[in-house]
C-alpha cells in the first residue's frame, strides 16, 4: 500500500483548478453527499447529511419509508450545490460525474410506474428467518453458497421475497420490479432504473462468476426474472429528468450505486490484495479486495462483486457499534463518555470472565445463525456495567477475526484498516489490535463509503486517486493478544452449545 500523502487535512482547495465529482452515501439511518476534486479530497463546504428514521414496531421489523429517503437525498443534494455556488470560483468547476454508495441486501418492491409498493426492508429486518430456515432445508446451501457467494439467511433477498410472497401476496402480485433502494432513488433522479453488478451482488440472486442473475435462486423463490432489473455498470447522463434545483448536475455522468462494503474499500484505501478495511459502525465487516472473474469464498464468508473486474472476500457481523448503544441504554454507564472511554483503557485484559454470544440481532458471519438470541456467560456478583461493555465489544471484535481466520491464505491481510465511528477512538483500535493481533492502521477519512463513491466516479473518468491519509500502525500488545485468542476458542465453545442443542 503506497504512503499516504503528508498532512493533517483530508479536504481540498475550494478555489483550485479541475472537474469535480459527486459522492453520494445512503445508509441504514441517513445520507451524505459531498464534491471531491480529482484526488478524491473532500471539499468541505459541500458536505451535507439528512437523517431518516429505522421503523422497528414489531419484533424483527427493520424498514424505512422510500419517499422520505428521496426527499433526505433531494434536500442533501441542494445543500451541497448550494455550498459549491457559495464559494468563489468553485461554481465554475464542471461536475463531471457522479458515484454512489448504498447499503446492501435491502429490498424495495415498486409497481410499473416505480411507485412503492412495499417500505425498504433492510439487512436488518429479520422475519423471514423462518422462510430462510425453509429454504436451508429445500436446497443445498454450500451448492447455493458456491453459486452466489452469499448464505441463505434473512439479510439476503431470497427469505425476504419469500416472505413477502407468503405473508402479503396482494402486495407480491402488486410488484412489478424489485430492486434496492440505491437503484429508485437513482431512477427517479436520471430517469433509468439499472442495477450495477456491485449492488446485485449482495441480493443472494446474483452469480458473481457468471455476472448475471442466478436462475437458480430466482426460480427457488417463485420469481419471474422480468422483475428484476437489468445489470448494467455504464453512466447514464439525466438531462432533464434530474428535476428542479438539481440542474447542475445534468451533465454528469452517473455511476448506478454500489454496495456501501465495496465503497468502503475503495475509500478506505483497502483496495489492493492483502489489505483488509474493516468498519466500525452500527454494525461491522472485514473484506479484502481481489482481482478476478472467479469470485470465491469458504462457507461462512462472502464473496461479492464489486465490478467485473473485483470482488471481495471477508463477513459482516449484525452486532457491534448496536451493542454500545444498547448498553447506554440499559445499563448504569458513565454520562461522559470519555470517563467511559479511560475505564475501558484501564482493562486491557480479558479479565471479566465473561463468554458472549453477541447475538442481539439475527448475526451473520461466520455461523450466519438468524435463530440464535444473545447470551451473556459466566455474571457473578462482582460484574459491573463496564464489564458488559467490555465483553460486548470484545465478542464482535472476536468474531471479526474468525472470519480472518477462515480466509484463503492467500487472501488473509497483512495490513488492516479501520474506518467508521469507532476507528476514532484510540481505545477501540488499541482493543481492536490487541483481539485480532495485528496491526491496525485508522483510517482519517471521515466516510469511507463517501469517499469511495467518488472513487468510483474519478475511475470511470480514468483517474487513480491516492489512497486517504492514514493513522501509524496500532501494534497488537503481547499478554492481551495472548488472552485474547484463548477467550475466541472460549467463546467458539460457548457457541457451539447453543447452536447444537
């Protein structure tokens, strides 16, 4: 990985010369779009953000409203346009094209106006685990796994549609295309509904050697492939179609949205073989970038396109930043959380006694069980709140170097790069380390997915930016990495247990 360019900003020059790319990044709880300049620099008086909310009312839902997410985008959009035309000489730099970003495995059914018909269940929303356990016992899972580098599991579109068919056919009947949120925000934006290779490779419908739709999962579920999108990666330019206050960006071209993992590695700088990103936020993944047509994987991880020419390897965790919050929530932390922060710091051994199963949501890699609850092993008397917090947040980090652990050795890191909310603490990369044993380098970049859509964009136009400034090395300490691999073979126990019984 070459050297990160010297200095402390990460934002470019407002005033200087050359084109502009777009970057847009839609996540599970709001959206950013920002202007980078030909070195993927952030120009700062562009960022804008909106928030929506998670509708979670009954057990295992997770959805959002498409129509609100179109209005956080259009209203992002316009702010950061208005931040571009508020400085001088940057209104005069061409928008050249635009990349986006979007959170993967999500599902949006549309009638043939691309109206919704159904909200966006996300990854998250978990209740088609009964109809993924139906599908386990019909097919052969490693055979599926093989074919699409994804498990079958509640996350993936095939539950999903499954359940929909299920428990709401006048709504099945009613769909006349599926597809994720990326590709309807982007129709009705530029007019054209496509689904690029790195957005269909997280749906479980997707054969990433083949790089078109498997037939196989899409006649497992019932589903008449005419409703699904066309695969395409080329930019469409919208014209007029981009509507009011948007007129700015008519002649870009756009770049159809990909999956916010692939975006990360790219903004990250975890592009290259042997460079791994992991990201640290409500939920949290491992993955390394290859090169190759034959996108492959050992059972348990992922193998997804990020375009034809590059996939990844590595497994997402449910639970991770979600915990934190959760302990917040319910238990007696302290208000500040820097006190919380150098309390953590004062225990960097294993020295709670506790084995976490983190399974608080349907968890996926590396055993992807959708029908296992969290377990908190081995509470005595003398465990405390920060004790719980310590465990939680050493159980995901476990199950992080799991999947490193399953990985071709041929794919396994020698380099890792941590982004996301908590590379920003120096106490959760330290841990981090310490549980994987290895080093770990924060990644500066304040969005990774953000800054890789722009990536994306300043590739299609032949660029190569550099890779984001890092932070030095945080090396694993000797007696914790040591206590800490003892407690993963604990932990796999524990596991075992319930997942046998």
């Amino acid at each position: 990985m070459s050297a990160p360019r010297s200095g402390r900003a990460t934002g470019a020059t407002p005033g200087g010369a050359g084109g502009l790319v777009l970057g847009i990044d839609i996540g599970t709880s709001g959206l950013r779009t920002a202007l980078f300049d030909l070195e993927a620099r952030v120009l700062a008086p562009t960022v804008a953000e909106r928030r929506y909310r998670v509708r979670a009312v009954e057990r295992g839902q997770a959805e959002l409203d498409a129509p609100a997410m179109l209005r956080a985008l259009r209203a992002s959009l316009r702010d950061t346009l208005a931040g571009r035309a508020a400085v001088a000489g940057l209104a005069r730099r061409p928008l050249l094209a635009v990349g986006g970003s979007c959170f993967w495995h999500s599902l949006l059914g549309v009638d043939a106006a691309g109206e919704p018909v159904t909200p966006v269940y996300t990854w998250a929303d978990g209740r088609s685990a009964e109809d993924a356990a139906r599908l386990r016992a019909q097919l052969d899972p490693h055979a599926v796994h093989r074919r699409t580098g994804c498990m079958i599991h509640s996350s993936f579109w095939p539950a999903k549609l499954a359940w929909v068919a299920r428990t709401r056919p006048s709504t099945w009947r009613a769909v006349r295309h599926w597809m994720s949120p990326g590709e309807w925000l982007w129709w009705r934006l530029v007019g054209r509904p496509v689904c690029a290779h790195g957005m269909a490779t997280g749906t479980g419908l997707y054969d990433p050697g083949r790089l078109t739709w498997d037939p196989g999962m899409v006649d497992a579920v019932g589903l008449d492939p005419g409703r699904l999108l066309p695969i395409d990666d080329h930019p469409v330019r919208p014209g007029t179609a981009i509507g009011r206050g948007l007129g700015a960006l008519a002649d870009a071209e756009w770049l159809p949205p990909i999956g916010d993992g692939a975006a990360s590695n790219l903004g990250s700088g975890a592009a290259q073989p042997g460079v791994a990103a992991i990201n640290l936020g409500t939920s949290a993944a491992v993955r390394v970038m290859r090169a190759g047509r034959q996108a492959v994987a050992p059972y348990g991880l992922f193998a997804y396109r990020v375009d034809t020419r590059r996939y990844l390897v590595g497994g997402a965790i449910s639970n991770a930043g979600n915990l934190r919050e959760w302990c917040a929530r319910v238990l007696r932390l302290p208000s500040d959380p820097a006190a919380l922060e150098r309390a953590l710091a004062s225990r960097p051994m294993p020295a709670h006694g506790l084995d976490v199963l983190p399974f608080w949501g349907a968890e996926r890699a590396p055993t992807w069980r959708d029908d296992v609850a969290g377990v908190i092993a081995g509470l005595t008397h003398a465990s405390d709140a920060v004790d719980i917090v310590q465990a939680l947040t050493e159980a995901g980090f476990q199950r992080l170097a799991r999947v490193i652990e399953l990985m071709p050795r041929g794919a396994r890191p020698r380099e890792v790069v941590v982004s996301g909310g908590g590379s920003r603490s120096g106490e959760t990369v330290q841990r981090l380390a310490d549980v994987l044993g290895r080093a770990v380098r924060p990644c500066r970049e304040a969005d990774a997915s953000l800054r890789g859509a722009a990536v994306l964009a300043l590739e299609r136009l032949g660029a190569t930016p550099p890779p984001p400034p890092l932070g030095r090395p945080v090396a694993p300490r000797a007696a914790p990495a040591a206590a800490h691999a003892a407690r993963r073979r604990s932990q796999e126990a524990l596991e075992a247990r319930f997942v046998d019984r």
